[in-house]
C-alpha cells in the first residue's frame, strides 16, 4: 500500500509499504477514504520530537471496514468507521474511567516511567502505525470503532473530525468547567481552537473571545460568534476586563501549545500560559489542550529543552485559579457529538480548506506548515480514484 512516510525534520514522503495484518482476534482493518493533518503533526515533522523515522504518520482517521478479526462481535465488514486518535482497551483502569487517552494496556512503558496512552502515528504514544496510509490496522476494534450511521459519506468530513480535533475542543471547555452564560477566552485559531470556539457556542457561551495572529483564522472565529483579537493588538487582557465588567473571562482553554509565538513571531514557550492567568479572573478554570512535552530539545529556550516553562504561579494562586490538562479522552465525547453532527446541530467541516489525494500530502505538510495563507486544515483522500 501507500503511506506518508517520516524520515527526518521536513522529510516526509509516500512510500510503498507492506499492507497491515489482523495481528490480534480483536483488530480490524480499515480502507482509509478520509484522514487529516494535524498541528500536532507538525511538531514531528519539524523534528521537535522523538519519533523515529519509518513511522507512518497520521492519528485522524476515517474509512471502511474491509477485514474483521475473529473475536470482534459489533463491528462488521463494510460499516464505515472513524477512529479516536488514543488507542484504548476498553478494559483497563483508565478506559473503566472513562479515561481511554491514557489506556494503560496499550501504553508503550519504555517511554518513561509513569506514562500512560497511546495513539496512531505519533511520537511516544506506542508501535502503531498512523492513518496517513491506504489501510490500517484497528486494535481493539470493538471499543474503538465509531460506527456512523447512513449519511456517513455525505457528512465525511464532518465525521472525521471526531477522530481529534472537535472532540478536544469540547474537551478543552469541559476541562475549563464552561457553563451556560459564562464566558471564555480562547487562544488559538488553529483547528482546533476553533473547534473549542463552536464548542463553547453550542454549549452557550455568552461571551467567546478568540485570540490568535492568523487573519482567516481569526475571520472563520468571527463567523462561529467570537469577538476576536490579533496578538499584536495591545494589552488584550485588559481589553477583555473592559468587555466583562473588569474582572476577566469566567474560564479559559491553551488551544496552542509548546511551540506558541508573539507577535514578532520569536517563540515564547510561558506566553498564553501566562496571557491566560492575566485575562480570566480571579477564581477562573484554565482548559490546557495544547500539547506540551517532556523534553523539546530542539528549544531555544533553555526551561523548554526540558519541559518547562516560566509559569507565573504567584499570579496564578493569588487570583485563587485552577488549571486541568492534558489530551483529550475521544472515546468520552466521540458518541454524542456524532449525534450533534447527524442532527444538523454542528458542521466542523466548516474549517476545511484543502481536500487532497494522498500522494499530495508531502506539499501540504510544507504549506501547512509555513501557515501560508488559506491553509486552514486539510484532508486528505487516500484511497480517491
């Protein structure tokens, strides 16, 4: 088959590689029809992580079931399927919890002591390939297949972004405890930044505010409801006080990450950490999304090689603050918010800006990349003819 293929800082490309097996009674194998870059893709292709080269990229993953292990019991050949980008067992400590981001079965323990979760094509998270391939290999396949219903390929690329990026930004308001009439700042106009924005509005957000130095990005916000502010806007948290009576947003969510820029574009690893302490008030929840890591070795910023970053924690406790984290737990959403998407109640596909056969993908990793113009998110079709 073909599969977008890392092989170094900036270096991928579509390379034949051996088809996937059932390896376990409990896999299936899948036809990829839809699978998406991701922002966290980009910090691999970068060569900000440990990923090795070899690995098949790509953890956003939808297609159709075309080989069916022999101790799967729901899933069956021919049921189109989109896949959480964690992998879980369904029968751990954690997935019992609801909590299948950390699956400890799945784990790759050699990792670092502690460590828990894993997921397709991704630095750190386990041997399992991505989805940025024509097949792929589905571990237990009864937990995490989501089977959708008849307008499946008629609402695809709404459907695939329950894979990752819709699912984390519900998952980023919900670890920021947005309530009905509250508001929240949101910073980043990623994908999924403004997933976390369409997440707030259905969850009725009086107020969404969107911070980010993209204009078409910060435009797509806009359209979703948010008041919007550029980075190079001056003292923005003092703007937001002025717009909720002086005292701030009711909550926040980083929908950014590590690798965050200031305005001049030098990257500042503590910036939104610390923006978000500034403008939500005093007693405010921050949802932490982005993703962060353990070591960045690639860091100008010497806290950053390791993992850390100058928080500012004084601020942070005397306003009275709590902070949640860490990647989202699909499996704990994935279900409803297909039903929002069947019942017309929400369109994630509205961010789509590029749709692209496979063997196109390497240049779209450049383009996605450089965040040139118009390139908001993109998918890619494997299997088109």
């Amino acid at each position: 088959m073909k599969a977008l293929v890392y092989h170094g800082p900036k270096k991928v490309s579509v390379d034949s590689v051996p088809d996937p097996k059932i390896e376990k009674h409990t896999d299936v194998i899948i036809k990829l029809t839809t699978t998406n870059i991701c922002g966290s893709d980009l910090h691999m292709y970068e060569g900000r992580t440990d990923v090795e080269k070899g690995k098949i990229l790509g953890h956003e993953n939808l297609g159709e079931v075309v080989e069916v292990g022999k101790a799967v019991d729901t899933v069956k050949k021919g049921d189109k399927v989109v896949l959480p980008f964690n992998i879980g067992c369904g029968f751990c400590q954690n997935c019992e919890r609801g909590l299948s981001g950390y699956c400890l079965t799945c784990a790759d323990p050699t990792v670092m002591p502690g460590m828990a979760g894993a997921a397709y094509g991704f630095a750190g998270m386990g041997p399992y390939s991505g989805g940025q391939a024509q097949y792929l290999r589905v571990p237990y396949a009864d937990y995490n297949c989501l089977q959708l219903p008849a307008d499946a390929t008629e609402k695809e690329n709404d459907y695939v972004m329950l894979s990752d990026i819709f699912p984390t930004g519900w998952h980023s308001t919900r670890l920021a405890q947005l309530e009905p009439g509250q508001s929240i700042v949101i910073y980043g106009a990623g994908p999924v930044g403004l997933m976390a924005t369409l997440s707030a509005k259905i969850q009725g957000a009086s107020q969404i505010f969107v911070v980010d130095d993209i204009p078409e990005r910060l435009a797509l916000a806009e359209k979703l409801g948010a008041k919007t502010f550029h980075t190079k806007d001056d003292k923005v948290g003092d703007q937001i006080r002025a717009l909720t009576n002086g005292l701030g947003a009711d909550c926040g969510a980083e929908c950014i990450g590590y690798q965050c820029h200031n305005a001049a574009g030098k990257e500042v690893p503590n910036l939104v950490m610390n923006s978000l302490v500034d403008s939500v008030k005093a007693t405010g929840v921050l949802g932490v999304i982005g993703v962060f890591i353990p070591q960045d070795p690639g860091a100008e910023d010497k806290l950053a090689k390791v993992g850390q970053i100058a928080f500012d924690f004084g601020k942070f406790w005397f306003k009275g603050m709590k902070m949640a984290t860490g990647q989202c737990n699909v499996k704990a959403y994935n279900r409803r918010l297909r039903d929002l998407i069947h019942h017309g109640k929400a369109n994630p596909s509205m961010i789509v800006s590029h749709e692209l056969p496979l063997e196109e993908a390497p240049n779209a990793y450049k383009h996605f990349d450089n965040r040139d113009k118009g390139w908001t998110k993109v998918l890619l079709h494997p299997n088109a003819a």
